[in-house]
C-alpha cells in the first residue's frame, strides 16, 4: 500500500487539519501581488467528510474582502489614502496590491533617488513611482510621509509600458524624478489616428501628463548614446496597444491604461501645483476635469526606478555630457509641443508596435 500527500490507506482514514488558532485569518499577502479578480491561495479542503480541530478554516475571500484584510492590518493609513486605494480598486482594470517586501523595496529605491536630486516630502502626498525593468513594466501608487519610506505606504499597483529597445527611434525612459508643475500645460488626447490606424494618445479627452525635456538613453544604441525626449504619461490605443500594456513598448513615454489615466485625472493625484493656478488661470481651470473630486493628499513626482539595476544607480541625466546643449525643462504655458517630438508617441511616421 502506498502513501500519498500524507493520506493513509486504511479501514478507517481521519485527517486533522489544524486552522489559526481564534479563527484568526490568515495574512493575505502574496509572494508579488493579487491581481483583480482573484482569489487568496486559500488550501482547499481535502475531502467533503474531514475531521477538523479547532474552527473552521477562513472561506476564499473575493478580491475586496482580501484588500480589507491587508487594510486592517496597516492601522496607520489615513483614512484620505485608505479612501484612494478604494476608488483605485473600483475604478481602475487589473489593480494589484504588491507584497510588503515588493512595497519595501520600490519605496527605497524611489527615496534613494530623491535624495540624490534633492528631492523631499514636506507633507504626506502620493507619488508616482514606475519600475522600468523590462521583466516589471509597472506603476505604483505610493503615500509618501516625510518621516522616511519605512512609513511609506503601497495603495496599489498597474501595469505600464516604458520605452522599448533595439528599435530605431526608440529611447529608454529615463531614470530619475520627474516634477509636474504648473510651468507646463498639459494637453487631451484628440483621439485621432496615424497612417497606422492607431490612436497613439488613446481615446478623446485622455490627459497627457507633461513633464518637459529630458535625457534619455537611445534604445537603438548600445554605446550609452543619449538625447533629449519630451517626457509623458498618457493612454495608449484601447484597441490595438493596451493589452500589451506591462512590456517595453513606447518611444520613451509612460503608458497607461484608459482607466488609470481617467483615475489619476479624475482624482487629481499629480495636480498639486494645477490646482493652486486654476483659481488665477483659467487655462488651467480648462484643463483640469469638471467632474474632478481631488484628493487631499495630491502630490507632484513622478519616479522612475529600474529594479535590474543596482539600487544606487544613478539617474539617467547624469550621464548627458557635460557641454551638451541642454533644452529649457519648461515652457510657456499652452506652448505645443511640436509633432513628433523624441520621446511622444505622436510622430507621424511611428508604426503600430
């Protein structure tokens, strides 16, 4: 007679299943995330007539219920960032709340690099930090406290697509921290195709983030070759490019879903500096969504972090030459960008990728 996962074959079989001691449920965190939809790896049971000691064990919790449970055990998330991941939750595609170690490690490396651009938190605001690591692709969404990121907290996470390599034209976005201020208007997707049929921008009315000239790496280039992109975050093509979202895919730029960008838009998480001009300006007042409920905890800093490279890398601006012309990282207010700009989704001749 043989054995198998600890069940004896005999007259009379009785298999003990030892639950948490009071009931208590297990902690939900997953070794990287949950992804919406799912459900806790919660051990099924074994057979419909087991002998069980002590309580029953805890039912397989739908994805809300497993975000409360990690809730309730971060007794020190404001009630303002607990109210965020909720609407984070109900209103965004594929959300996923990493694990403790994962939200650990991305809030050490976006620290270190503020430190190293002189950046820092004053008051407990959101950021915005994007792991370019091709085998990542994501966007977290952070609640940043001026005690350290040790206190820093994860309200969930997306998959985004960064700039691709080995493609001509392509550059890599680059690491660092990246403002948004009022000293760039942002703009709407017309939702308009290129000669590819694509909407390079997403649908109407889609915010694009502007965050001005930067450096960047030149995908088609191994030599360490660089040049200045204009940096963005916005949706892709709804049809044809979103389900490739969480791959390399974009010229340089930060892609994101429709329904995150209708999130970050709608409540405002990067429009510190915007609503501050919008009672003075009424471009800014334009631009900003009507139907808005912004946060309290608004911040302005978008960080890109790399996690296959070491954590003390530096941003990729370190690595312009020193007596290369460096563009104004701000503009005009309501100045165009022009067509085609290195770096945009937008340029006329950029194929369906």
């Amino acid at each position: 007679m043989g054995c198998r996962a600890g069940l004896l074959a005999a007259s009379a079989i009785i298999v003990v299943v030892s639950s948490p001691a009071h009931g208590t449920p297990p902690e939900i965190d997953a070794p990287e995330s949950f992804e919406t939809g799912a459900l806790p790896k919660l051990r099924p049971p074994l057979a419909s007539a087991l002998v069980r000691r002590g309580p029953p064990l805890p039912a397989p919790q739908p994805m809300q219920a497993a975000w409360h449970i990690r809730q309730s055990q971060e007794p020190d998330l404001p009630a303002d960032a607990a109210s965020l991941r909720a609407d984070m939750l109900q209103e965004v595609a594929g959300v996923s709340l990493p694990s403790r170690r994962v939200a650990a490690q991305v809030a050490d490396r976006a620290a270190a690099l503020m430190r190293v651009t002189n950046q820092s938190i004053a008051t407990p605001q959101v950021i915005l930090v994007v792991d370019r690591n091709p085998a990542v692709e994501r966007l977290y969404l952070m609640l940043a406290r001026p005690d350290g990121p040790r206190t820093w907290r994860m309200l969930g996470s997306v998959h985004v697509s960064t700039g691709q390599a080995g493609r001509k034209d392509y550059y890599i976005t680059p690491i660092g921290v990246f403002a948004h201020t009022d000293a760039i208007l942002d703009f709407r997707a017309q939702g308009t195709y290129n000669e590819h049929h694509v909407r390079g921008l997403g649908l109407a009315g889609m915010r694009v983030w502007d965050f001005g000239w930067q450096w960047a790496l030149k995908g088609w280039h191994s030599d360490g070759e660089g040049g200045d992109i204009r940096l963005q975050m916005h949706a892709t093509d709804p049809t044809l490019l979103e389900r490739r979202l969480g791959r390399p895919a974009s010229e340089g730029c930060v892609r994101l879903s429709s329904s995150m960008n209708r999130f970050l838009d709608r409540h405002g998480v990067l429009d510190l500096d915007y609503e501050r001009a919008a009672p003075q300006d009424i471009r800014y007042r334009t631009l900003l969504a009507p139907d808005r409920t912004p946060t309290p905890l608004a911040g302005r800093l978008l960080v890109v972090i790399d996690s296959s490279l070491p954590p003390d890398a530096p941003p990729t601006a370190a690595s312009r030459p020193p007596n290369w012309p460096k563009p104004e990282l701000s503009q005009p207010p309501g100045a165009p960008v022009a067509p085609g700009a290195p770096g945009t989704d937008t340029a006329p001749d950029a194929p369906a990728h």
